[in-house]
C-alpha cells in the first residue's frame, strides 16, 4: 500500500526549491561585472552597456535623433541614449512599469497593447518622424514556453506594427527577440521591411538567456 499523503510536506519542498533559486540567482546578479560596472558609473541597470554594445557596432545614433524607447523600465537604455546624444534630439519613453523621470527623457506610463496608450504616445511625437526603434519589451514570464512565447511575439508584433507606422525611411529598428516558435517567421518580416536585419548577442547579455537582437537597418519605402 502507498504511503498515505501527507500535503503539509509539499510546499515546504516547493518552497525550499524556490528559495535556493532565488539565492542563486540573487548571487549571480550581484557577482556580474556589468552590474558592478553599472553601479559604479550610475546607471540604472547593466542593460545599458547590450545597448551600447549594438549601437556603437553600428554607429545608429546621429545628433538631433528621434529615439523610442518601448519597454524603458528601469530606465537604463533611455539613460544611455540621452547621455549619448547629449543635448540634441528627442527620446521618448513608454513602459507598463513605473520609471523614475530622467532629465531630456519624456517618459509615458502606459501599456503597449492599448490603443488609449498608443494615441498618447503618437501624440507626443506631434508629428515627428521617429529615426531610432528600440524595443526591450518582455511579458511576464510563467515559465511555460507554450505561454510565454506566444505573449513575446505578441509584443514584438506590436513593436514592428510601430515601426512601421512612425519610423521614417532609412530609419532603424533593434528589438530583442526570444529565439522559439515564431521567431524565424518574424525576422523573415523583418526582411521584407528592411534593406539588412542581422541578430546579434550582446556580450552582457547572459549566455544562459534565450535572449537575442535583432537589428534591422533601413527601412523601405516600400516594402517587398
């Protein structure tokens, strides 16, 4: 016969697993280098330095852009872009997160996938051709791909939709993508819209992460 069941067991072991996988990750964010890095030089969050890594590869920023920053909490790319383009040019934040302000950033808090929010953020470009795309937008993750993929590429749709509405042609376009289903059938979008798109993993990105790039340079007039 089984053993009768005893149900006050079970969550302390879930709970346990869980502790220790906090303490592990809590471990590894606090010994990464780029976190240490972007403390020292007081930035918001070490996803400055991917940032910084894919846009000086390409030299994507010019003086006197127009720059959006879609999925900006903490902060840490629009941060580097204002201080990059140092007084010139616009950036334009947007995140379902609270962000504290930061100054020559205009933030909106809101979520992407409302129409309300998107007439708000058209609304503050008043009519700007936007130069710059970026997009380190991610849904909340449960932990089952089957769930979490679908809600990414359901953000990255919306970002192109974006894009391809407001960015001007010759413009450029960086989203991060989490390589699963849909993933080959978007940067096969991306191609159509964009003379080049190449997929690229920051060095501070970490290695154990889905996460990639996806930089698309040029956008047509006309798509193909």
């Amino acid at each position: 016969m089984a053993a009768p069941h005893d149900p006050s067991r079970a969550p302390r072991a879930r709970m346990a697993t869980r502790s220790k996988s906090s303490q592990r990750w809590l471990k590894e964010h606090f010994s990464d280098p780029f976190v240490k890095k972007a403390k020292a030089e007081g930035l918001r969050s070490r996803a400055a330095y991917k940032l910084e890594e894919l846009v000086e590869r390409d030299r994507l920023l010019r003086p006197g852009m127009v720059v959006v920053d879609l999925g900006a909490a903490p902060g840490g790319w629009s941060q580097w872009v204002r201080q990059a383009l140092g007084d010139s040019g616009r950036v334009i934040a947007l995140d379902i997160l609270e962000m504290p302000s930061l100054a020559g950033v205009d933030f909106l808090h809101g979520d992407f996938r409302e129409d309300e929010v998107l007439s708000q953020l058209v609304a503050m470009l008043g009519g700007q051709p936007v130069d710059l795309v970026l997009s380190d937008m991610a849904p909340n993750k449960s932990g089952v791909d089957a769930v979490d993929m679908p809600r990414a590429m359901y953000l990255s749709e919306l970002a192109m939709d974006f894009a391809d509405q407001h960015l001007r042609p010759g413009g450029n376009f960086l989203i991060k993508l989490f390589q699963g289903v849909g993933f080959d059938d978007y940067v096969k979008e991306l191609r159509r819209r964009y003379d080049k798109v190449v997929i690229r993993k920051p060095e501070a990105s970490r290695k154990r992460s889905p996460e990639v790039y996806a930089l698309a340079l040029a956008k047509r007039a006309v798509m193909k």
